[in-house]
C-alpha cells in the first residue's frame, strides 16, 4: 500500500512537470490555456505535498500501533 501511495505521489510530480512544459509552451500563442494550464500544475504540486503529508502521518500512526 506504501508503495502504491508512493507511486501516486510521483504521478503529481509528473502531471506537475507536463503542464508546467505546456504553460510555458502555449504562453504567447494562447494565454487563457496557459492559466489553465498554471492553476492545474500548482494544484498538483499542492496534492503531492498533501499526499506526501498524509502517507507520512498514517505511517507514523501504524508504527505506533504496532508498538503497543
């Protein structure tokens, strides 16, 4: 389960890098895409630090309880 979380994690970055690419890719031709474009790549970077933090407490939380 880790490594599914894990995976997914790295699938924000990705998603993150490719519309960042396309951003600045379609900035003079059409600017309204690229806005799409921005809001969407921050919003992703904002889930792989979300999903960063989450997988971090519930590991943290199994490890306690596996200690008790």
């Amino acid at each position: 389960m880790r490594k599914l979380l894990r995976f997914f994690e790295i699938g924000y970055l990705i998603i993150a890098v490719v519309l960042a690419y396309e951003t600045f890719a379609s900035w003079n031709s059409n600017r309204e895409k690229a806005y799409i474009y921005l809001a969407f790549s921050i919003a992703a970077i904002f889930m792989y630090f979300f999903k960063k933090r989450f997988r971090k407490k519930a590991e943290t939380r199994n490890k306690i309880q596996k200690n008790q």
